[in-house]
C-alpha cells in the first residue's frame, strides 16, 4: 500500500508496510472512525485495475479523510487543507470511497 501526497512531491519512507508518503501540512485527525462518504469537493480519480486513486481536496475547508478499501486496509485518517492532493495504492482488495473522519 501506498501513499503520496502532492503538493510539492514529498517522498517519505514506509509505515507499517503500507508505502505512506506525505508532506508536513497533513497532520493524523483525533477522530478515526469514519463519518460519511466525503463530500462532491473531494475528487477521486479511480483506476481499480492498478488498484490506485488520487484524491484531490478541492473544498474551500480542511478535510479529515481516509480511503477506504474493501476486504483490505483503508489509509489513515489525515487532515488535508484546501487544495492538496494525494495517490493511495492497496495491495488487497478493492476501492470502496473516500470518507470523512
């Protein structure tokens, strides 16, 4: 699994397996069970075939969000501010939806 966050192309190592890469403007939220599906702001660019998805938060607020992946591990819940965008890769399993948390 992994996770890269864009708005500069940060590259960072591993966390517990899962391939998490992210800048130092998202931050892990205190709530981590999940809310509802996000909101039509956040955008999602799914290609299930290479088990891959861009998420892109267009809102005009930070949002919590984490993807959430069926019969296999969903990303952490992180924070992300207007206008970053970030690449979710799974191993196992299938793209549900992203969701607030």
């Amino acid at each position: 699994m992994k996770y890269r966050m864009r708005p500069g192309l940060v590259v960072a190592s591993a966390l517990l397996g899962a391939g998490l890469v992210t800048t130092s403007a998202a931050s892990a939220a205190p709530a981590t069970s999940a809310q509802g599906t996000a909101p039509a702001c956040v955008k999602r660019d799914v290609i299930k075939h290479r088990k891959y998805v861009k998420v892109a938060n267009n809102c005009s607020e930070t949002m919590h969000l984490k993807v959430v992946i069926d019969w296999g591990n969903d990303s952490p819940c992180l924070t992300y501010q207007p206008g970053e965008q970030w690449e979710w890769n799974w191993g196992r399993g299938s793209y549900g939806k992203v969701v607030t948390c």
